[in-house]
C-alpha cells in the first residue's frame, strides 16, 4: 500500500510564500517522476510542476519564476516552493507521483490535496 501525504496548505496574502510537502509512504523501491498538480473551483486539475528521479523539472508557463520543485529521493518527498503567490493561484494543490516500484505495487498515486488560498 502506498499513500501520498501532503502538507503546507493554507491561506496567504497576494506575494506572500508557501511551501508545500508530500511525503510517499509504503514499501517503495523507487519513483519515476513526482510532481504537484491544482485544481480551481469549475475549472481541470492542471500541471503546476514535476521532477523526475535525475532531476529534470517540468513548470507551468504561468508558474515559471515563482515556483521551485525539488525532491528528496531518498525520503521519496517532493516540495513545491511557491513565491510572489497570487490571486488566481488559488486552487487544491494535488501531489502525484508516476511510476512508483515497491512490494506488491506498481502504478501512478495522487494525494488528497492541501487547499491553497491567496486572499488579502
């Protein structure tokens, strides 16, 4: 069984900054690719963020500058580091990881999501 626990949701002012957390638990050998997906009222979950096991990182046009994704593979958790945050970043932040090898799995897992709000 493998689960994705996320953490560092919250509620923050236009620029302010979150750093956001997930931790993959479970017997794992190893994982391809983790990366942070959002989903705004009414609208698709869409890609924030990935990186892969050797480090090659993946942004979203409207987060390049703003948001650093990095990893620990060691801890098998990934963090997304959100800066200069605004309004319309304002979603359900979801963790993924795709591919995890482990005892009796194998597969893609999503998180339950943290709620990002950027409000004044």
């Amino acid at each position: 069984q493998v689960q994705l626990v996320e953490s560092g949701g919250g509620l923050v002012q236009p620029g302010g900054s979150l750093r956001l957390s997930c931790a993959a638990s479970g017997s794992i050998f190893s994982i391809y690719a983790m990366g942070w997906y959002r989903q705004a009222p009414g609208k698709q979950r869409e890609l924030v963020a990935t990186i892969t096991s050797g480090g090659s990182r993946n942004y979203a046009d409207s987060v390049k500058g703003r948001f650093t994704i990095s990893r620990d593979n060691a801890k098998n958790t990934v963090y997304l580091q959100m800066n200069s945050l605004k309004p319309e970043d304002t979603a359900v932040y979801y963790c993924k990881a795709d591919n995890i090898i482990g005892v009796g799995v194998r597969g893609d897992y999503w998180g339950q999501g943290t709620q990002v709000t950027v409000s004044s």
